[in-house]
C-alpha cells in the first residue's frame, strides 16, 4: 500500500513538473517531494538503482554519470 501511494505521488509530481527536460531530482533547484516522501524516494531508489546497475542496465548508468 505504501508502495502504490509512492507511485501514484511520484507520477503527479512528475507529470507536474514545470521543468524540462526534468533533472535528477538530487541536481534539481526546485524540490517537488516533500522530505517524507524524499526519504522514501530515496530508499527506493538506493534499493533499485543496484539492481538496475547490477543487471546491466547501460542507460541507467549514462543516467548516474550525467
């Protein structure tokens, strides 16, 4: 459930975003989340980005260098 509810917050705050194209929201000057869902955001991402870079995934490490 809390899972779903990232999601959906992220796909709103994505599609609203005023910025394009959109940068990493670590590079990013105007902060869409707010600290609570950062700090999921985050752990998501600290989890999934491993597994993107350890299964191959060369776009995502162009992503990461960029």
């Amino acid at each position: 459930a809390a899972c779903r509810k990232l999601l959906a917050h992220a796909f709103v705050k994505r599609t609203a975003c005023p910025l394009d194209p959109k940068p990493m929201c670590k590079h990013c000057p105007q902060h869409c989340y707010a600290p609570a869902y950062r700090a999921q955001m985050r752990a998501v991402m600290r989890y999934s980005g491993r597994r993107l870079v350890l299964s191959g995934r060369l776009d995502y490490l162009l992503h990461l260098l960029l």
